[in-house]
C-alpha cells in the first residue's frame, strides 16, 4: 500500500511549480544538492586568481559548491527564475549615445532581494502546509550558494561560454533563488546539453576583453567588477574601454542570440526609476550625495557608494563627446574632497584636452 506522505511527494513537483508560477516566479526546478563539474570550475577560477577582491567568493571553504555543508540535511534544491527585463526597453540606443549614463538593466528599479525572499518564504510555507515535517530554508544572494550550477542542474537552462544561465525560450536577463530543503522531492532531469555551438558573439563583444575563453572570466578586467565591487581607482587601461557603463554592463547578454526569446517584465518593481534607464551622464553627476541617496533608496545601485558612483561617472564623461555639459559638470568636481574622485575627474579632464 503506498504511503500517503510518498504519494503527497510525488505529486509536489507539479504543484511547487504552479504555486511559484502563481507568485510571480517564471519557472522552477527541483535537484539534488550536488553542483557537479562546476564546483571544480569555481576551484580553479579561484586558483588563478580571477575573483580580484571578491574575498568572499573564497570564503566559507566548501560551502558554496557543497551545498549539505551549508544546510546540513538538505537533501533537495528547488530553484527559481524570476524574468526582469524592463518593458519597453531600448538599451543600445543608450549604449551608443555616449553621452548618456548605462546601468545594467537589473539595477533600473528596485533591488530584487526582497521581493524575491518573500515571494519564496511564501513558497517555502506552501509546500510545509503540504507535507509537514520537513525543513526549509531559501536564499537570494544572502549566502554561498553557486546558484547557476544548481539552477543548470535542476533543469532551467545551460551555462553558456559568458557564465550566464541561458534558457532557450527565455534567454538571460532573470533572477534566480533557491529554497534547500530535507523533503526528498523528485527529481527534474538536469539541462545537460549547451546550445551555444560555435557562436563566441559574447566572448568578442567585451569591451575590456575580459574573458580569457568560454566559461572563464577574469573579474579583474570585468566592467561589472570594475563599477560595483572594485572599491579603490579602476586601472587606467581599462578606463577608455569601458565607455559610458557607469554600474554593470550587459554587453555578454545583450549580444546573445538567445536573448531574441527574454521576455519584458510585468513586474513593477522592476520598472526603472528616476529615468536611470536614459539619464545623461552630466545629470547624474550632479547629484548631491542627499540626491544619490534619495533615488538609489532601494536599489542595487546603494552598492558602490557616493564614491564610488562619481568615480564611474567620471570615467564615463572621460569617454563622452567634448560638449558644454560635459566639461562644465566636470570641472564642478574638480576640487572634489574624496582623493578617488578627484584623480578620476583628472583623468577625463585630460581626456579632453584640460
């Protein structure tokens, strides 16, 4: 006779993805809490070097890529995506207008952290309410956990040659999030196959040449490390090449063919904010440190700080046309207090012939 808790189990996979489908999430997945030949990836990128001064990413031993070390007793992994690309959205009509600000598309609005923590609590209680007696616990960026490989394995989509979870009827630009857990689910069979083929359109398209070949990024040279976790002055090599893309960049996403098939958010809190999908890079650069604060509130951009906000600015005006505003605003912050910010108004102040 098959126990009713067995049978409950059973049928949970489908209804997981139908209470996640109903909050809001794109699509879900169930693995085991194993990352696979990613785990040694990550050993060697470390190895190498590659994470500059994400200190972090070595951090906590074996926890990020064994998962039963972080939560002793998991025994699955459900993973979720969560779509947020803007709608409407136009990014390279800002990338090649070099005199207006790009931050990366999933910082425009607000920080998902939230959202998507309550939306998988809320997920988390469903599937208790359902099956008692088992332990639940979700993360959203707030612990070591090598989510793509997880995501890849409980079938969501491969990791293309640019470390970017690909879907081939979704393309790139989501958020993932996991709940671990102890109820022993079954399983959703693994996205083994990658269908990047011969196509290295995100590999030739970085502007600072930061990959070193497919799956391996040097972070150092990444302009997304470079605005966000890079907290002194950004090498002066790298500064020319890195254009108007003041927090993140996209280039690696936007370039993928896959990317035909991303589909434009619903979601209001992904909508962008204080016009930070298509400000001028002068505009910005005035702000106040109480402005910076006011319009970030909630945001992904808090991240690099007043700072280290002017410094990318800076260098953003550095690479812009030579017009009016863009010498007036620079020379406004010339005489700047913060050392960082003064040495980065120089350099684009050269830039121009000043």
């Amino acid at each position: 006779m098959t126990d009713p808790t067995d049978r409950k189990l059973n049928d949970l996979p489908r209804q997981i993805r139908a209470w996640a489908l109903e909050l809001g999430f794109s699509d879900a997945g169930i693995t085991l809490p194993d990352t696979g030949i990613h785990g040694e990836r990550l050993k060697n990128w470390l190895r190498e070097g590659f994470h500059g001064d994400m200190a972090y990413m070595a951090d906590h031993g074996d926890k990020r890529y064994t998962p039963t070390s972080l939560v002793e007793g998991t025994r699955r992994v459900i993973s979720v995506r969560l779509d947020y690309l803007p709608a409407p959205d136009n990014p390279g009509r800002v990338l090649t207008n070099r005199e207006k600000a790009y931050i990366t598309r999933y910082a425009v609005g607000r920080d998902y952290h939230k959202l998507m923590r309550k939306r998988l609590a809320t997920l988390a209680k469903q599937i208790d309410e359902a099956v008692a007696g088992y332990d639940y616990r979700a993360f959203v960026d707030s612990a070591p956990v090598l989510e793509r490989a997880l995501a890849q394995r409980a079938g969501l989509g491969w990791i293309g040659k640019n470390n970017m979870l690909i879907h081939p009827k979704a393309g790139s630009f989501f958020f993932l999030g996991e709940i671990f857990t102890s109820a022993p689910l079954p399983l959703d069979a693994p996205f083994e196959k990658e269908h990047c083929g011969t196509c290295a359109a995100c590999l030739d398209i970085c502007p600072t040449d930061a990959f070193e070949g497919p799956h391996k990024l040097d972070a150092r040279k990444c302009i997304s490390y470079l605005t966000i976790e890079q907290k002194g002055s950004i090498p002066e090599h790298l500064r020319a090449k890195m254009g108007n893309r003041v927090f993140g960049c996209d280039d690696c996403q936007l370039v993928c063919p896959w990317n035909k098939f991303s589909r434009p958010s619903a979601e209001p809190d992904f909508q962008p904010r204080h016009g930070l999908d298509n400000s001028e890079l002068a505009t910005l650069f005035l702000w106040t440190e109480e402005e910076f604060l006011k319009r970030t509130e909630g945001s992904a951009i808090r991240r690099t700080g007043y700072e280290g906000w002017l410094r990318n600015l800076a260098v953003g005006l550095g690479n812009a046309p030579s017009t009016i505003p863009v010498i007036e605003a620079l020379k406004q912050r010339a005489n700047h207090p913060s050392d960082m910010v003064r040495e980065h108004v120089q350099w684009a102040l050269g830039r121009h012939g000043l």
